[in-house]
C-alpha cells in the first residue's frame, strides 16, 4: 500500500510535458484541415454550378429536338402525294 502511495505521488510530481507546443500543433493541423474543407466546399460549389448550367442546356437542346420532330411531323403530313407515272397526262 505504501508502494501504491508512492508510484501515485511520482506521477503526479513528474516532469509534465509540453502541452503548450502539443496544442499548438493541434491547432494548426485543426486550421490546416479547416482550410482544405474550405477548398472542398468552392469546387463541390463549382461543380453544381457547371451542373446546373450543362442540366439547364440539356433541357434546352431536348426541348429544341421535340419542337423540331413536331415541325418535321407536321410537314410530312402536308405533303401532297406525288403523281404516280401511269397517272401522267402524257399519252
């Protein structure tokens, strides 16, 4: 018991460390970290940006392609059958 006594008061009057310059190198690495995040989060931002932009120019182009089939469909069924050759007046 007195053995216990002792190994408990050495490690409480041990040399402590330098926790000062510990949290110091935490910190910058918390910051460091903190800037890489930042950095992150601008080009996911880009990135859903351009995706807008390129989703916004598909729903275009898609559009155009649909009122272009309907122009094509409406003209094909104007068109007048053409003469057949038998049914020429040539005779």
């Amino acid at each position: 018991m007195v053995l216990n006594l002792f190994v408990l008061a050495g490690c409480a009057t041990a040399p402590q460390r330098n926790t000062s310059g510990d949290i110091d190198s935490l910190n910058a690495k918390v910051s460091s970290l903190q800037n890489e995040l930042s950095a992150k989060d601008a080009e996911i931002a880009k990135l859903q940006s351009q995706m807008s932009g390129q989703e916004a120019a598909l729903r275009a182009a898609e559009e155009e392609k649909r009122a272009l089939t309907e122009k094509l469909e409406a003209l094909s069924k104007k068109e007048t059958p053409k003469a057949k050759p038998y049914d020429s007046d040539l005779k």
